[in-house]
C-alpha cells in the first residue's frame, strides 16, 4: 500500500501479508507521533495485534527515538513479554503489561492500542473533573471514556486485569495521573482517536487558563458525538474511522522521510 486512501481491512488479508502491512503503519503512526511532538522520549508505545491465533502483537524497540522506529525493526511478542523471533533489541516492561492486558481479551474493536504521555494528556490526566465537555473535540468522548487510577510504574502483570475491566465497552481511557489511552479497530482508526483525544485534552488545558470554562449540553454533547463517529464524507461507502485522515498523513511522512517503510 502506497498510503493512498483504502478501505481494506488487514486482519482480512493472508497473515504473511497484513503483517507486513502492519508494520508499515504502525511504524508511519511512530513517525507521526514524533511530528506532532507526543513524544515524552522514548517511552510510551503504539502496539498492534498480528493475525493469527497466537495473541502477539508488535511493540516498539525499546531505546530506539519514535523517528528511528521501521517496520522492520518493530519487535514481535508474546503476552507473557517473549519476544518472537529475531530482534536485537529489547522491550520495555511497563509498555508490555499495559498494552498485553488490551491485545490478550483479542477483541475485534482493540486490534490496536496507542497509549502516550503529552504535556496535556498528562495535565488532564491529573485533574479531578477529568475531560469535560466543552469542545467539538471533546464530545468525541462524552460518555465513551473510560479511568484507570494510577498504581505507579506499571511493572505488575496483576494490574492488567483491572486495566481491561476499567476499559470496558469504550475505545479510549484516561490513565489517571499518567496519560492517554486510544484503541481501535485498525491502526488508522486508534490513531485518529488519539489525535482527537489530544486535540481535546489541549483545548481544555488552553481554555481553563484562560476563563471559565463553558460546559456543552447533554443533548449538544451526545448529537456531536454521534456526528464525529459517522464521519463527515459525502460518498456513499462510509470510510472507517480514520482511513482517510491517516492514508493523508502517511503520504506527508514519505515527502517527510519514507526510511520508515523499511
């Protein structure tokens, strides 16, 4: 795939195939996280579950900078945190205990799990209210987010269990005192959720430094919400969530720098 706008579901292609696709986007979504400037070092982590009936999913190398990640080098492993094959590089433990207790529950909507520390996911992450319904970006997660307290480091794989029951139904969580959390049904789809999410989380931060914040409706909020996750195309074939806005950023990272695609 050349990033041109596609309505093709990997998980449905020969296991060989979409993984090698795979890899390919989650590695454009490191590189876009590096453009936006999400990046808190080289922590957090995008993962992604590979086809097949074993439950691994691929991960970053830990140590490597978002800009140096390529499809080549993402690292294949397990749940138990074994790594899959060959890779030179190793995986960060808290990375591994948060995104195995979404990929292990292999639901059909968790395929992958994005999980970031910005400056204002944090900031938000740290307030009581949590997220608050006073921008279109924010109604995006009106009654479709969920909170996980803080445990610190998330180092113990007893965590995980309350991790994916706190979840729930919901495609997206604020890690309380920590950061952000996004999943979704392809890559495209938790990646758009994510910028959303962020998006919201800036807004709020600039708004409550400047006044007062102005709460939407319970009626405006669900309406908005609802309008953001039908999309805003006028062509008959509904694109999935994301695909448009991601195949667009994956042809600004090849002007940028195709090195990811190796």
């Amino acid at each position: 795939m050349d990033g041109s706008f596609t309505q093709v579901d990997l998980y449905t292609l020969p296991p060989e195939d979409a993984e090698r696709e795979l890899r390919i986007q989650l590695a454009a979504a490191y590189r876009m996280v590096d453009y936006y400037g999400w990046t808190e070092q080289i922590y957090g982590h995008l993962t992604a579950r590979v086809p097949g009936p074993e439950a691994h999913f691929l991960i970053n190398p830990f140590g490597l900078n978002y800009d140096e990640v390529t499809a080549s080098n993402l690292v294949k492993i397990d749940c138990d945190g074994n790594i899959v094959g060959d890779s030179d590089y190793p995986v960060n433990r808290a990375g591994f205990v948060i995104h195995s207790a979404v990929h292990m529950a292999n639901s059909d909507t968790h395929k992958c799990v994005m999980h970031t520390h910005t400056r204002a996911g944090m900031a938000i992450a740290a307030v009581k209210e949590g997220l608050q319904p006073i921008s279109m970006a924010s109604t995006g997660f009106y009654k479709r987010l969920s909170y996980h307290d803080y445990e610190g480091v998330s180092l113990d794989t007893d965590e995980r269990e309350g991790l994916l029951a706190d979840l729930g139904d919901n495609k997206a969580m604020m890690l309380r005192n920590h950061g952000i959390l996004t999943t979704g049904r392809s890559i495209p789809e938790a990646f758009q959720r994510l910028y959303r999410l962020e998006r919201a989380c800036q807004i709020q931060v600039d708004a409550a430094a400047a006044g007062e914040l102005n709460l939407l409706s319970d009626n405006v909020a669900q309406a908005s919400a609802a309008g953001l996750e039908g999309g805003a195309t006028m062509h008959a074939e509904k694109p999935l969530l994301g695909a448009m806005e991601f195949a667009a950023l994956m042809r600004k990272m090849d002007k940028i720098d195709p090195s990811y695609r190796e």
